[in-house]
C-alpha cells in the first residue's frame, strides 16, 4: 500500500468514526461523553492530523529518494 493510499484510507476510517461519534453523541450527553471526547476524540483527530502530515512529507522524501537514484 503506498503512503498516499495510507493516508487516504487512515482519514477516511478517522471519518466514519467521526460520524459514528456524532450519532452517539446524540443519546449520550453527559459528564462522561464530554471527557470521553475531549480524552480519546479529540486527541485521535489531533494524532491523525499529525500522521497525516508526516506522511505527506515521507512521501515528497521518498519521490526525492526515487529521482535522485533515477
């Protein structure tokens, strides 16, 4: 699997889960679901965010990688 595909397929799961998320949120609306949000949620977004950039940048290194043994 590329790193692109990687990518893609990483923010795609991190958005169906998102949108499982907003449904549960729907009947689950207390102390407990906001610090579940705040600890598992918002720190899974933050971390896709972050993975997510990264690869972008191994991707240009390894496309360099690839031309300068070109």
């Amino acid at each position: 699997m590329s790193m692109s595909a990687t990518k893609m397929r990483l923010t795609t799961l991190t958005k169906e889960l998102l949108l499982k998320w907003g449904q549960t949120k729907e009947c689950w609306q207390d102390a407990k679901s906001q610090e579940f949000e705040s600890k598992y949620i918002d720190e899974l977004v933050s971390g896709v965010d972050k993975a997510a950039s990264v690869i972008d940048q191994l991707d240009k290194l390894v496309a360099k990688v690839r031309s300068d043994c070109e």
